[in-house]
C-alpha cells in the first residue's frame, strides 16, 4: 500500500500544471496583478526568442479560437494552486500514476525482461523513424535512466498481458505470456527519448548539490539511478514535470490498446494468413519478434510492424486499408501484359479493410551486371508509372532492392492533387512564379522522390545535406538536421547536445557481390525503362483512362494528402520533450504554435492546423487523407475541410496522362538526367586541366571575330528558345540546373537570381538583339525585363517577403540591380532604371542581416550591382547606400594573418581567396566605394586584403589555394570564381583605379602570376587545352575573359612567344565557337547537363563569345560593369 507521503505527493497541486489548455476554460482565474505581470512576461518570453532561439511565436490562432489577449495573460499567469481548486479532481492520467506506485512500487527493470540491450537488437520497436532519423538517446548507458518510470512500465506490461490472455483467440492454447515474450516488449526507445533530457538536467543538479555519491561519474550515475529508483523521488521529478508525467501515461496506454488490437487482429485472420503467405503458424507461440514502431506512428499511435515467426519467415502488417496496393497490383498487371520489356513484381497483399497484411520482401544483391541493367530499367519503368499517377515520397526507406526487382513499399503519396490557395495569395504569388517553368518542376518527375534529392539545411555551423532519394539515397550519411544527443552517457557529466547523427543503413540501394551499385554508371537503363512505360502508358492512355480501366478503380480507395515533409513533426516531437516545455502544459503547446507559420496561402489553415496539433498532442505523426475522387481532406477524426484540394487526384492523373507527349518524354528524360548529374555533389566542378578536360586539339590561327561570335550565339540563343516553356504570350521560363551554397546541384527552375536565372537569361538575349537587330530575340529579351519590373514591384510595396533572397551581385536583389540597370540600356527603356533603384534599397535594408559578405550572395556584390547603377545613373541614394555597403564590409573585417578577411557566418569557416566568395572580390567591391566615396579607410582595407591573398599565395602552383572544406586539404582551381582567373580579373580593374596607386606593384605582380596560370591551363604544347568546360564562371570563356582583361593593363605577353594576351584569349575563343556551331556545348555543370543560365550555362556562353569578340560593346558582366 501507498504510504501517506507517496499520497501527499500525488495531490501536489504542480501536478495540475500537465492539464492541456482545453481543460482549463472552466471558470475565471482570480488573479494579483503580480501574476498578470508573470503571464505578460511569459508571453513576451515566447514573442521575443527567448524560449525557443530565433523564433517569433504569435498565438493568433488562439486569438481566433475565442481567446482574447487578456485571457491568454490569465493562463500562463495562474498558478498551480489556483488550477487544482478550478478544476477539482484527479486528472485521469494522474490515477493511472496513482495506481502504478501503488501495485507496482519497488518492481525492478529486470522483473520486467528489461536489461541491457545486446549488439543488433533494440528493446522495444524496432526503430524507424523518418528520413534521417534516428534513435539518439536508445543508448546503453542511458538504459537505466527508464528506473524512474519502472511501476508505469509494470503497469503496462500487466495491463497489456491481460488483455492479450482475453482474447477469444488466445484464451485456451496459449499459457501465460513471459515477460519476455515480443509482444509485451514496450516501445522503451521512445520512452528514452521522452525522458532522457529531463534526466539529464536533474542528474547534473544532483551532482552540482552534492547528492551524489561515488568516486567516478559512472559511479555517481549509478548512484542517481538508485535515488530515481525510489518512489519519493520519481514522484517528486515527475510532478516537477508533470506534462512528461501525463505524456508518460499516454504512451503506454496507446501501446496498450493497439498492441492488444495487433494481435487481436492477428489471431482473427490466421487461417487467411496462412493461405495468402504459407506457412504454419498457429498463434502468438509462434512469434520469435514483434517488431511494432516499424514506421511513424498515426492515428491513435499505430504503425507498420515486421512480424518474425520460429520458423524464419516474416510477414508485415499494415494498420490501414491496402486497397491501394490491390488496385496498384492490378495496374501492374495490366502494364506487364502490355508489352513491357522487363516485369514489374507485384507484392502480395491481404486487404481487410482497415488494415492488412503484406508479403515481407528480404533486400538482396543481384548476381551479375545484366541484373543490375534491368534492376535499373525497372526503376525507370516505375518512375514512369508513378509520374503517371501524380505520385510521391518514393524515397530511401519506401524502396527494397530485392536483386533485380526494385519493390515499392508505400503506395500511399499516388493522385496527389495540390491544395486550393486563397485568390488574393495566388495573385500575389504569380510575379514571382517567373512563368510556366516552376509548375513544370512541381509537375515533374523530380517530385516523386526515386530521382537524386539533397535534403539541405543551413545553420550556424554551415550547409549541409543527405541525400534521401530512393534510387541514390543511403544509410551512413550524416544527418541534414542537428538533433538533440546525449553524449557522455551512464555518468553524472552527461549532457544534451545538438549534433548531426549517422543516418540508419537502408535497402534501397541495389548491390552487386554486397557492394552498391552507382546509379550514374546505369543512367542509360534507367531512361530507357522510363522511356519504354512511358510509352505504353501514351498509347494505351484510352484503356488506361477508360471507365472499366485500372485508373478508375482506385476512385474510392484511401490516398495521403502530405502538407509539410514528415521530418517536421518528427523534429518538432523530438525537441518538445525539453525540460523547459514539460513543466506546464501550456509552454509545450504554444512550442507546437511554431506550425503556425505555415499554410499562409491556404484557406482552411486554421483547420489543418489544429488538426496537426491535435495530432501531436496524441503523439502521432500527423497524417491527412483524401480519395483520388474527392477534394476534401481528412484525418483519423473526420473531415479536417471540405473542398481542400484544387482538384480531385483522379482528375489530375487524367490530366498528367492525356497530356503525355514525345515533348513531354523529351523534358522528364532531361530532369531525369539533370537530377543524376547532381549526384556529383561537391566534385562536379571541372577545376583543372586534369580533372575532365577534352583531349588537346590545335588552337585556330585566327581570331574570333563579330561574325563568328554572332554566329554561334544565335545557335545558343535558338537552343533557348527552344527549350523555353511559354503560353498565351507570357514570358519565357526555363528549367535549370542550380548550383546551391556553392556545393551542391539542384534541378529546379530559372530563379530570380543572375546567376543562374531569369536575369541573366535576359541580359544575354538583349545583348543580342542590340548586336543583331533581330526581333526574335529582342522580344523575349523586353517580356522578361518587363516581368523583373514587375516582379521589383511587388517586392518593393511587400506582396512578397525579400527574407530569403540574396543581396549579392549574382544572387536575386543585387542581380536585379545589375539586370535593370544594363537592360535600361540594352533595350532602351529608362523608366527601368526606377525598378533598378528600388532593388538597390532593398538591397541596402538588408545590409545589417549579412552574414556571408562576398560578391556572390553578399553586401560587396549588392555593392558592385549598385555601383553599377551609380556610375551608369548616379544620385544621392546609391551614393549612401555604396557609402552603407563599405561600412558594412568595414565592419565585418577581421584581421587576419597577413592582413584582413572576411568570415562566412559558419563556425570554423575559414576566410576564402578568390573572386567570388574571397577577398579579391570583396576588395575590388571596397575599391569602387572608395572611388565613389572618396573615403580612404575603405581603400586602405582593401589594401589589407590584398596582402591577405598574397599571404597564401603558392610560388610552387604557381596559384592561390582553394580554402573550401568542401575541396580538401592542398585544393586549387583556376576559374573566376575560385583561383587565378578571378583574382587576376580584379587585379587588372582595380589597377585602373588611382585611389589603389599605394599597393600597383603589389597588383601588377599578382597580375602577371595569374596570367602565367590562365595561360599555362588554357594552351598546352601550343594546342588549346581548356579545364573542360565553357562556362564563365569555371570554364574556358571565364580564363579567356581574364585574357582579355589582364592585357589592356599588362599590354601584351610578346614574351612568351605566342602573341599577346588578347588575342591568345580570342583565338581560345574561336575554338570555343566553332565547337557551337558544330553542336558541341559545354555547360559549367556535371556531365554537361544543358542549362539556360549566365554564369554556368548557355546565356553565359553565348554572351562570353560576344564579349571576346566585342568588348567595346559587350561590357564585362564578370566584373558587373556596364561599359
């Protein structure tokens, strides 16, 4: 029996803090005007940050539940003794708590076949969690942490015993079930997790009160365990945090209800089992491992279980309708009947309505390359199908390599169909849209998840990211995420950190003799399965689409509708369980507010989200539905809205598959092809002679000259066009390849950037008209101006939010001050120039939140784009604000040894060389506001920062290093972006500049050192050579601008017997011209991928031609001049 003081405890008021805000709204809560003043600080607590970093949580939603401002202040004001008297008796899970101490008090973990796990195998479920998530607290040593909840877990296991030994099925032939049996294994990793950090805090409190005893932290660990062992003071932690406490409550008694449901169901269909799956299992005795928790869990806590049988076989169980998989099965049928080259294999099922059953499905290696051929067809083929079908979430975990036979284990994301967006959104939106091309994307088969997907995340530490998809994807990654880890467990110095933790091995992957197969080496496969279903889906689209055919079969079965990645609920579960969120029910439901901020655009939000809060609450993975013929939406409740979707999933498969076409084929083989190429993250540069170039060939005698370089920018301009997407008169858009945080390829659309997008398009396409004269150029060139007017508008009057965009001098506003100001010009429209003057002050608004400083993406490239706009239209306000950008910069300098730099906002991230994330740019961007300004100190610091290079230099390489993490250790490259080219360029400009007269030697030297490397990986044994590609960023066009550049300074390299440096630049470019015309184009990109943009791909071909031919014409964009 309960001792009094255990009872005491058990009616602490604090207990009353677990109550959710919804069992609170009985009565008023007569509270001091002190008490109002802690719930104003509470809230302005959550407002200002200071809970939950960089966050601004805003309870509107409660608001528009009925809430005013002053009632919210009386909840988080009221204290626990006010609650306990307003809201009188037990709360329910407190009883269940009650009644554990009570029968349970002084059971042991072992009692309960609980004990440290051995290798390979976890206590509990079987862990699986979302893409890149992980059990980080199921660690040995923090096992003896579950001491403190040892009566819940007797508790439950009893409570699920005995309902398991009621069943009819059981009741009869089974004995009494051993603590050790499987199926009352309790889900302890997820319990760990619940309970890990507040244990944490409260071992270290014990330490530093000196309550514990022993010599080492393992012994004074043992000694906390022993104390929380006590039911005093479990009782006392858990009323401390009484919201774990009922949480606690929760999860086991979900497990109890569906555990007992599982085998209930189990029971009821063996003899159907047995006939569907074999075998000669008779009941629970059978069971060798239960392995429940195999996926997220949703309504009321189920999830996917591996069932292990004496006998070796398995069997998977599903807690929701396969009819999806039945008619799946059918349709598969129905292909490979068809005339498809290679069978796709079904799986068996056994559909019982609100759950089932599924053959299990063993990964395995194939067993010669001919297997892994047609493994790789098959995945194509079932691109093609799932494209069909408007499908998704094909990634790493929902995929099996079984040999040859890719098999796809989650068929739920099929005829998914977008939500409807509010009008006024929609409008807002449409600016932005930049035309057809990101419709195309989100339409593609880049969304179904098989294709090559960098999850990528940026935090202060850096950018990182793993790749998730279900063709490339892979365990023994490193999380995207940073999540909360204990490290130093089993002792007293044990702590939560945040920390990117190994991904768990997956099956996706296909092996040949145990080792992974590289997809890249199978790309042909691949296409020409997706080619081949393709095509029989398109000709046979009337059977298909017919009303006895297998797409309408699917009209009434359950499809998931997914709002946001899965990874967000898992994230937000996993850091609710903070210490500071578990003391009053209130902290960890406004923590779950942070959802709020999304569904902006969606008319029923305040519906989703309440939804996804509730489900939350219960502690399940949120999860919606809908049926291919319905546009309402659903949960495990009811109906969340009706009328949610934009269309019904049906009607958008109808429409994908009518609207197949051999130009559709074209452009998904293209994404196809773009995405695999992204699989060279990190390396896919070509940075040397060595590392991919063409063999050497003879360099032209002669020149390239206006009509030659007319001539091959038409060829690349009529590509363009050809490739553009445009309807009903709208600008052209385009999809592309695009290069992220200066590490990673990503298809997507041509953005709002001048790197890569729309802008620079434009600026090439104008360009050329002013050169030609023609029409066909000038008026795509004048829609896409017009569009960028627009789109600065709607940024200027805030239909749109500027967060996120890039200020730089390549990125979206610096570039679309650039863009303007030159498109003015081009194409003669000055009221243009407004347009570029209201980008430059959105630019300078956004000086203070700079965090990377460079030319690319930062404040010396807003400051090259405004300069720009200042010498071409100066005024008083880019005058100030090139006065803000060097005072920024200035600011931001560190020194450094050999002079001064600037760091990225990363930890540990060193200070880069080079032009367009090093000090070569961001001293040149300081020696043009010196010049404009006439203020020394910026002149001075780019003087700094000209010694800092020179300070890295290598007399041995003949070069400056490429400082990039991502690169290595002893990298370099000769490219503008990073190497000699670049810092050659600025070099040359900034010698023109008298206000740099103090440091001309300095420059000249490093001048002719840039050159000699320029020249040295352009022209091997007097044949042209080149790095590989033709880019101007990276490629031959960027070395042979630097040419250019360098000798209208240097005057010419008659020393080195090959004529001076302009014309061994032209006559480079010649070659490169005349490979135009011949059909051979090579973009900055992995494999060559064509893509539209500036900087790596056509637009900057063709305009770097133009360029080398007409330099008094053409002005040089690398440098974002204007003449």
């Amino acid at each position: 029996m309960i001792d009094t003081t255990l009872d005491t405890t058990l009616d602490t008021p604090t207990w009353w803090r677990g109550l959710p805000r919804s069992q609170r709204t009985g009565g008023t809560p007569a509270l001091t005007e002190e008490q109002r003043d802690h719930g104003r600080r509470r809230r302005e607590a959550w407002r200002g940050g200071h809970i939950v970093r960089g966050t601004d949580i805003r309870l509107d939603r409660w608001e528009r539940l009925g809430l005013t401002e002053e009632q919210i202040v009386e909840l988080l004001g009221e204290p626990p003794e006010s609650l306990a008297s307003r809201v009188p008796g037990r709360p329910a899970w407190l009883d269940t708590i009650f009644d554990a101490w009570q029968r349970f008090r002084g059971v042991r973990l072992e009692d309960l076949g609980i004990g440290a796990p051995s290798a390979g195998h976890t206590h509990g479920d079987e862990p699986r969690g979302d893409v890149g998530d992980h059990e980080p607290h199921a660690e040995p040593g923090n096992l003896g942490f579950l001491n403190l909840i040892a009566p819940l877990l007797a508790w439950a296991q009893d409570e699920l015993r005995n309902r398991i030994e009621e069943l009819p099925g059981h009741r009869g032939h089974e004995g009494r079930l051993p603590p050790s049996h499987p199926l009352l294994r309790l889900p302890l990793d997820r319990l760990l997790q619940m309970i890990a950090s507040v244990l944490v805090l409260e071992v270290n409190l014990a330490r530093l009160e000196g309550r514990l005893t022993g010599t080492t932290p393992g012994e004074r660990m043992t000694s906390f365990v022993e104390q929380i062992r006590e039911p005093a003071t479990a009782l006392e932690i858990l009323a401390e945090y009484p919201v774990l406490a009922r949480e606690l409550v929760l999860c086991l008694r979900t497990t109890v209800n569906v555990r007992a449901e599982f085998v209930e169901r189990l029971l009821n269909d063996l003899p159907e089992i047995r006939e569907t799956f074999g075998g000669r299992w008779q009941g629970p005795a059978d069971l060798d491992e239960v392995g429940l928790g195999a996926g997220d869990t949703h309504r009321g806590g189920r999830s996917v279980a591996v069932l292990t049988f004496k006998d070796g076989k398995k069997l998977v169980y599903k807690p929701r309708s396969l009819r999806v998989e039945v008619h799946f099965n059918r349709l598969l049928d129905w292909l490979n009947a068809r005339g498809l080259h290679h069978r796709l294999r079904p799986l068996r099922v056994l559909d019982r309505d609100e759950y089932g059953w599924v053959e299990h499905v063993a990964t395995s290696s194939c067993g010669d390359e001919d297997e892994v051929g047609r493994f790789f067809w098959r995945q194509g083929a079932h691109l093609a199908l799932f494209h069909a079908l408007c499908g998704s979430d094909m990634h790493l975990e929902n995929v099996i390599a079984a040999g040859e036979h890719p098999v796809l284990v989650d068929l739920e994301a099929i005829f998914q169909a977008p939500p409807r967006l509010t009008d006024d959104v929609a409008d807002q939106r449409a600016p932005l849209m930049l035309g057809e091309a990101p419709r195309i994307v989100r339409e593609s088969v880049l969304r179904i998840g098989l294709l090559p997907e960098r999850m990528i995340t940026v935090d202060e530490k850096g950018i990182y990211d793993a790749e998730i998809s279900g063709l490339a994807g892979s365990g023994g990654q490193l999380s995207p995420g940073r999540v909360p880890t204990v490290v130093a467990s089993g002792t007293d110095e044990a702590r939560v950190v945040r920390d990117r933790r190994e991904m768990k091995e997956t099956q996706n992957r296909v092996r040949l003799a145990g080792r992974p197969v590289d997809p890249l080496a199978h790309l042909d496969s691949l296409t020409a399965g997706f080619t081949d279903c393709y095509r029989i889906i398109e000709a046979n689209r009337d059977d298909l689409l017919g009303a006895g055919g297998p797409v309408a079969g699917f009209g009434d079965v359950e499809v998931r509708f997914i709002p946001r990645p899965t990874l967000t609920y898992a994230r937000l579960q996993m850091e609710s369980w903070h210490p500071d969120l578990l003391r009053d029910s209130l902290d960890r439901e406004i923590f779950f507010e942070m959802l709020s901020t999304g569904f902006a655009d969606v008319p029923d939000r305040d519906a989703l989200l309440a939804t996804e809060q509730r489900q939350l609450a219960d502690q399940d993975i949120p999860s919606f539905h809908t049926t291919p013929a319905s546009t309402d939406l659903y949960d495990g409740y009811g109906v969340v809205a009706r009328d949610f979707l934009e269309t019904a999933g049906l009607e958008a498969v109808r429409s994908r598959i009518t609207a197949m076409s051999s130009a559709d084929l074209r452009r998904q083989v293209w994404c196809i092809r773009a995405s695999m190429s992204g699989l060279t993250v990190g390396t896919g540069r070509v940075t040397t002679r060595e590392s991919g170039s063409d063999d050497p060939r003879p360099l032209p005698d002669k020149e390239i000259d206006q009509d030659l370089a007319i001539a091959a920018a038409r060829s690349v301009a009529d590509l363009l066009l050809e490739a553009a997407l445009s309807s009903d008169g709208e600008a052209p858009s385009w999809l592309s390849v695009n290069f992220i945080g200066d590490r990673f390829w990503k298809v997507g659309h041509a953005g709002l950037d001048l790197y890569s997008g729309v802008p620079g398009i434009a600026l090439f396409l104008a360009q050329l008209a002013a050169v030609t004269g023609e029409a066909r150029f000038r008026r795509p060139a004048e829609r896409l101006a017009e569009q960028l007017v627009e789109v600065t508008r709607h940024l200027r009057v805030g239909a749109h939010p500027v967060a996120g965009l890039s200020i730089g001098g390549y990125g979206e506003l610096g570039g679309l001050v650039y863009a303007l100001t030159r498109l003015a010009t081009v194409i003669g429209e000055p009221a243009m120039v407004e347009s570029a003057r209201d980008a430059a002050s959105l630019c300078r608004a956004r000086f203070a939140e700079d965090r990377v400083f460079d030319v690319i993406s930062g404040t010396a490239g807003a400051a090259l784009a405004i300069h720009a706009l200042h010498r071409a239209h100066p005024d008083d306000r880019t005058h100030d604000a090139l006065e803000a950008a060097g005072a920024t910069l200035a600011d931001r300098a560190v020194h450094v040894p050999g002079g001064s730099a600037w760091r990225p906002a990363f930890e540990d991230a060193p200070a880069l060389l080079g032009f367009s994330h090093g000090a070569s740019g961001i001293a040149y961007s300081l020696a043009l506001v010196a010049e404009a300004t006439g203020e020394d100190r910026f002149a001075e610091l780019c003087g700094r920062a000209l010694s800092y290079e020179r300070h890295h230099f290598s007399p041995e390489r003949g070069n400056w290093p490429d400082l990039r993490a991502i690169s290595g250790p002893g990298a370099f490259m000769n490219a503008w972006c990073h190497g000699a080219a670049g810092i050659g360029l600025a070099r040359a400009a900034m010698l023109r500049l008298p206000v740099l007269s103090p440091w001309r030697d300095l420059m000249r030297e490093d001048l002719r050192i840039a050159t000699d490397r320029v020249r040295a990986d352009l022209i091997v044994d007097g044949r042209y050579a080149g790095i590989g590609n033709d880019s101007i960023c990276h490629g031959d066009l960027g070395l042979v601008e630097a040419l250019l550049t360098a000798d209208s300074v240097l005057g010419g390299f008659a020393e080195h017997g090959t004529g001076d440096g302009a014309v061994l630049g032209r006559r480079c470019a010649r070659a490169v011209a005349e490979h135009v015309l011949s059909g051979v184009l090579r973009p900055g990109v992995p494999d060559r991928v064509s893509t539209p943009g500036l900087l790596m791909g056509l637009s900057g071909i063709g305009y770097g031609l133009l360029r080398a031919a007409m330099p008094d014409r053409v002005p040089n964009v690398l440098l974002l001049e204007t003449r």
